[in-house]
C-alpha cells in the first residue's frame, strides 16, 4: 500500500489504474479511522480492483473552529488499519496541496443541504461538497463509498453528482454512490472519529442515543410522528448531560419532515445531541419504514 501526499502523483497513479482497465473505488475520509470506515474500504476492496481512501480533515466543511483544531489526528495508526484491510493507495493531502488558492465554489442542492445539519451548520455543506467534488476530479472512480451514520450527507452528495451529470461531466457519468450501514459498538453508540474525544463520564452516557431511537421505532407502531419525535427528544433529554439539538422525521429521500407515518415510502429519524460539558456533538439517525 503506497501513500501519497500530491495531486499530480494521485492523478498519474488513476492513470495507470485506468490504462489497465483497473475498477476504482473511492473512500473518502477525514482519518481517525475506526470499524466505521474499515466496513467501507472492505466493501470497496471487494468490490473493485483498486481502493484508493483519501485522509484528509477538511477544513472548509468545519463552521466551528475548536471542532477543527481538536478533530483527532492519527494517520500512522490509519495507514497501519487501511493496509490490514487491503487498500490499494492513501491519499494523504496537506491543506496547501487541495487549497493553493481559497475555493470559491458555492454549491446549493436546497432543501437537501439546507435543513437539519445544513441549518445548524451553516456552510458546513458547501464545504463537503467542495472537497468531494475535488476528490471525485481527481479520481474519477466507478464508486464511491458513504456511511448512513452522515445520512444528509449522501443525500447532498446525490444531488451534487447528478447535478454535474446534468452539466455532462464524464466523470459523474461514470460514478455510482454507495451508501453502507451504520456500524455500532456493542452497546449501540454509532462508531465516530469524535467518540474518542469522549471522557468516560460521557461515553457511559452516548448509548442512551441510540437506545430512545431504538425504543422509538417500537414506540411509532402505535403513536403518531409527534409523539414519537416527543417520545425520542424526551428520553434524551432526561438524561444528565444530554441534550438534542434537533431530531428530525424525515422522507429519508427529500429529507423533508413528515407529518403521518403514510407521508413517505422510507422514513427516517435524523438527530443530533450535544453531550457533555464540552460539548461534543454526535449525530445518529434510524429508519422507520
Ligand atoms: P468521516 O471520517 O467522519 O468524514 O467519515 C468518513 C466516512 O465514513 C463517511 O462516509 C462516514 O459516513 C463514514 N462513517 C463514519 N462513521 C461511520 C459508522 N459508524 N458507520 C458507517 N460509516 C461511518
């Protein structure tokens, strides 16, 4: 497994791939990887001949400083996991090497990336599609591995795929966007590079998320979407040191909130908490239907 730091050896190595017929999936990721990221690269591993994961903390798609400075950085532990694994090559940039000069591109798929995340992180959105949209240019992939654990997250990237294969772009014509499942950890705290800013005060406390939207899904057999977002918000918040930012129940493709339980196909429950002092905020979502 190779790792590379420059965008004129990333574009050369997909040259080659490319010449040889090489399948090429796309993993990209901001490092301090865990079992999360690992369920990714080992799809793409299986599915492709080459796997190329990027490692890179990109600051534009950060809207709070702080958040960025303490993100967790931990690239020789990433490399060792990545090369267990199989990985073909990591693409690992400094910021200078993706942004020689400030990118200027303003993306707006509204309402996908305006709500939820999109509206308690302003800009946040713009950020992930400028340096997925780079990523993408330079790797040109047959596929591209998301988790749903960032569920609005796929949703933008969808909608920033087909609108450049609306403008034409070879390389979204090419591209197929795969979403992979949440993985956990055996007490149900959705698996994030952010847990390990966790003191274990407030570890012991995260699972309590996952645990409401667990009894949530229950719950909505009999009660209304009001009552079961009242269920979910209520049992989060009653525990110390927890405290939802929003949650969401949402048509899981418009990401658009839904009334009746008959107002989508696929429903899903999308929240975000703050936990602890800090805080740290962890975000986890769940299907409905
Ligand atoms: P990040 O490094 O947090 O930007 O995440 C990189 C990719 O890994 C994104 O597509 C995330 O959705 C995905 N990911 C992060 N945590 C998990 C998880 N617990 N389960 C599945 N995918 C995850």
């Amino acid at each position: 497994m190779e790792v590379i730091n420059s965008v004129s050896t990333l574009k050369a190595k997909v040259s080659a791939f490319r010449k040889d017929n090489k399948q090429i999936g796309l993993v990209p990721t901001m490092g301090a990887l865990h079992n999360g990221h690992a369920s990714l690269v080992s799809r793409s591993v299986k599915e492709n001949d080459v796997t190329i994961v990027s490692v890179f903390v990109n600051p534009t798609q950060f809207n709070d400083k702080n958040d960025l400075e303490k993100y967790p950085r931990t690239l020789e532990a990433d490399c060792a996991l990545l090369e267990g694994i199989g990985a073909t090559l990591v693409f690992a940039p400094t910021v200078e090497e993706i942004y020689p000069e400030p990118d200027t591109r303003s993306f707006s798929y509204a309402p996908t990336d305006s709500v939820m995340e999109g509206a308690f992180r302003p800009g946040h959105f713009n950020g992930v599609c400028q340096i997925v949209s780079k990523l993408f240019m330079f790797v040109e992939p047959d596929k591209a591995y998301f988790g749903e654990k960032d569920f609005q997250q796929i949703a933008v990237i969808k909608a920033m795929v087909a609108d450049y294969r609306s403008q034409n772009a070879e390389w979204a014509k090419r591209l197929t966007i795969c979403p992979c499942p949440i993985v956990r950890e055996n007490d149900g705290l959705a698996l994030s590079s952010r847990n390990t800013l966790l003191t274990a005060a407030e570890r012991a406390i995260a699972p309590n998320i996952y645990k409401a939207l667990a009894e949530s899904v229950t719950f909505s057999k009999s009660h209304s979407v009001e009552e079961t977002k009242a269920m979910a918000v209520n049992a989060i918040n009653s525990v110390n040191g927890l405290e939802v930012q929003y949650y969401e129940i949402v048509n899981a493709d418009t990401l658009q909130s839904v009334t009746s339980w008959d107002d989508a196909e696929h429903i899903q429950g999308c929240i975000t908490v703050f936990c602890g002092a800090t805080p740290i905020r962890l975000i986890d979502n769940i299907n409905y239907k």
